[in-house]
C-alpha cells in the first residue's frame, strides 16, 4: 500500500505498524498535502503564515478567518482568560532543573489545570491557549535562574508580546523576536489529526479526562525524539555542520549518511516536495538574518543535501522540512539553547489541539462526542486454552 492510500480493510499485515495509513476518524481542523503541505481549514499555510497568531486561533476554533471585528474579538477575549489563576511560578521554582524543558511545560500545563478547570471544553481550550504565553515565559526565567523580579502579566499585550515581556531576554532584538516567534506559532498550530501528540491528546480526552490532562499527555507524546524533539535535534545538527562552505557541507553530509546517521531537516512521511513551512522560514531568513552564520548554513545545506539524500533512490522526499530552519531562525532571536525548542512547537500545538479536542468532544456526532478510544488487539503468544 502507498503511505497516501487510503485504507478500507484492516487485514493481518497492518497489524503492529503504528496504525500507518488506517483511517480513524476525520479532521476539520487541517489536513496535509503532498505538494502544499498542511492546510488549515482549508488554506494552504503559505496563505497564511503571515497572519497573527490570534487569528489563526480563530480560525482552528471556527473553521473561517476572522473578518476586523471578529479578529479585535479573539483578541480581547484571549487577554479576558490570560490571567494566570494561582501561584504558577512557585510551583516552577520547585521543579528540577535538570528537568527537559518539555517535562516542565507537560507539569506546568497540568498546574494550570489544578488551578482551574471549567469542565467546559471550549473554555478549558481558550484559557489554556491564552495563558501559554505566560507559561512560556515563566519557564525559561525560571529554569535558567532569573526567578526573580519577573514582571507582572500585561495582558492587554498580545500573545507573543506577553512571551517576550516575561521572557525579558537581556541584548535581544525583541521586535525580531516578536517576528521570529509569530511566524513560528502560526506555522505549527496544527498538523492534520493522526499525529502522535494530537492522537494522543483526543484518546485521553475521550475518556473525557480534562483538556489540561489531554495536553499535557499530548505534549509528553510531543517530546519524544521521533516526533516534536526533532525540532531541536535540527539545530543541534546545524551547529555540528559548522561551515557554510558548499563542498564542505556536502562531505559531511555524504559522511553522515556512510555514518547511517540521519540528515536533520529534510525529508518527509507525506511531503513530496519542500515543505512550504520551510519555504517561508527561509524568506524570513534572508529578509532579517542573512548574514548569520547559522542561517548560511542552512541555506547552503538547502541547495547541497536535496542533491545527495535524491542519489538514493528509496528516499521518497529530498527536500527540507519544517525543522531545518526553525532553530535556525530562534537561535537569531537570542533562543540560543536547543532544547528549548520543542517548547515552542508544544506551544503552538495546543491551539490546533484544543481545537480538535473540541471537535471531537463536542461536534461529532451531533455533538454527543466520540466514544471511548478503544481499538481492537488481537491475543498473541499467550496461554489460549481458555479461549472459546
Ligand atoms: N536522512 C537520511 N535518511 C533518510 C532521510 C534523511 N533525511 N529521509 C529518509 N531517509 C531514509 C529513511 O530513514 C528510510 O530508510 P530505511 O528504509 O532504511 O528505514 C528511507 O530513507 C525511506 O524513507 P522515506 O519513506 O523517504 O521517509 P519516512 O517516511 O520513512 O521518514 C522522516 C520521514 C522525516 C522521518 C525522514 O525523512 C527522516 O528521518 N528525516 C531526517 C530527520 C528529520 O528531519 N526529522 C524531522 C521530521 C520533520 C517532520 O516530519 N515534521
């Protein structure tokens, strides 16, 4: 079976793979392209990348970008829910340092739902996104020992702005940052509705679980290397390439693939040509950091790897994905530390998400809301005896 086939018997082959290719529900959230990548709602993301990520909230909520007066609603009704119910930073400033940054935003999410749960999924979706920001901000002050005098939440800030305010970040370039961090939000709020950390979020939801216990399992699905950690791994990799000199690149790439090691940053299970997420990062790229050496890096491993991963011939997809640039671009922006970066994707993951969760809880089926997950395992290598 092609990985784009859409399957309509289960038989014994697909059993233990992961669910790769069977259908299980549907999606009004995005879906995903070979040629144009993720669509949201049905706009091709290059569409909209350049859109506030407040209004790309709207549009996951419901289903049609806002028009003016729709767009200053979400606006202020983000700002309303923003307010953080409860001591969030004592509960971060007893947390393990050593801890991934992914552990601290799974256990942060979970705080803020012991401070608050509505029980409403719409409410408990909004207010989660709105307080992400803050959140966001608190973790990275914490974590890396400026605990002390953070400001106060202006929440009359937008969302980005509330991050960068918190974050306080000494010697950045906070209008770059704003840029950087928007354009990253809005590219990676949805991602269709079988990815791991949104699979995983609406199975726990559906045993109607809370929204802040859905999310925080979904971001412990997100953190793992084979999914959302990729993002840092990428950068980690960039940093490891080291020169932007084109024949030098390309023997270290030849050398990682003699090595069997992966080459960060390109290739795809569904994509067949560069991810647009990619595309757009990269226009950002030339327009704000072109001289940055992690950028010329990219931009080189960008012409050189396509040519080398294309030589072999099982590889489905040459071309770069939405991780090469990313960290690239957060790094310009003064986030110099990978291992924060998957944060940024769990963050903006929660809008596309929430939104799902919600579909599934309280659209489908005439808004009843879907069953209990509970998909059938056949026995295997037990004691059968007993069984009729
Ligand atoms: N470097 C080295 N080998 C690669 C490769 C790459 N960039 N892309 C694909 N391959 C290999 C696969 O490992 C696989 O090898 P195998 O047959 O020995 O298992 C073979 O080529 C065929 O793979 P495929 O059908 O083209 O892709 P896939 O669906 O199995 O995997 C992906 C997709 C992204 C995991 C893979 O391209 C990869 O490992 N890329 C590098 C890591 C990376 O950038 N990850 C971020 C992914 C971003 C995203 O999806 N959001």
């Amino acid at each position: 079976m092609s990985k784009n086939e859409v399957l309509l018997e289960v038989t014994e082959k697909h059993l233990n793979t992961g669910l790769r290719g069977i259908p299980v529900g549907t999606c009004r959230t995005s879906f995903v392209t070979p040629s144009e990548g993720v669509h949201y709602c049905g706009y091709p993301i290059a569409e909209l990348a350049a859109f506030d990520p407040e209004d790309i909230v709207y549009l996951l909520f419901n289903k049609e970008l806002p028009n003016e007066e729709q767009s200053a609603a979400i606006r202020q009704d983000l700002s309303n829910r923003a307010a953080v119910p409860g001591d969030l930073e004592s509960v971060l400033k007893n947390l393990p340092k050593s801890g991934h940054p992914m552990d601290w935003l799974s256990v942060g999410i979970h705080t803020l739902g012991m401070m608050e749960t509505t029980n409403n999924w719409k409410e408990d979706a909004l207010n989660l996104i709105a307080r992400m920001p803050r959140l966001m901000g608190l973790i990275f002050r914490i974590r890396e020992g400026r605990g002390e005098n953070i400001p106060s939440d202006d929440t009359s800030l937008s969302m980005v702005e509330r991050f960068v305010q918190c974050l306080d970040l000494p010697n950045a370039d906070s209008e770059k940052m704003k840029k950087i961090i928007s354009t990253y939000l809005v590219l990676h709020m949805d991602h269709g509705g079988g990815n791991l950390s949104t699979f995983t979020g609406k199975a726990i939801a559906s045993s109607k679980a809370t929204v802040y216990s859905a999310m925080a399992g979904a971001m412990n699905a997100l953190s793992g290397p084979l999914h959302g950690r990729a993002n840092q791994s990428c950068l980690e990799f960039v940093l490891k390439v080291g020169t932007s000199d084109p024949a030098e690149v390309e023997a270290f790439v030849r050398a990682e693939l003699a090595a069997n090691r992966p080459i960060f940053g390109f290739g795809h299970a569904v994509l067949r040509s560069e991810d647009p997420r990619a595309t757009v990062q990269f226009e950002l790229g030339s327009q704000i950091c072109p001289e940055d050496e992690n950028f010329k890096i990219i931009t080189t491993l960008r012409e050189v790897a396509p040519r080398v991963l294309a030589e072999n011939p099982k590889i489905s997809n040459p071309n770069a994905n939405v991780d090469i640039a990313s960290g690239a671009l957060l790094h310009h922006a003064g986030l110099t530390d990978p291992t924060y970066y998957t944060t940024f994707f769990g963050w903006a993951r929660v809008s596309g998400i929430g939104a799902q969760i919600v579909d599934e809880r309280s659209v489908f089926r005439d808004g009843k809301g879907l069953p209990i997950y509970r998909p059938k395992y056949i026995a295997e290598g037990q004691n059968l005896r007993h069984v009729e």
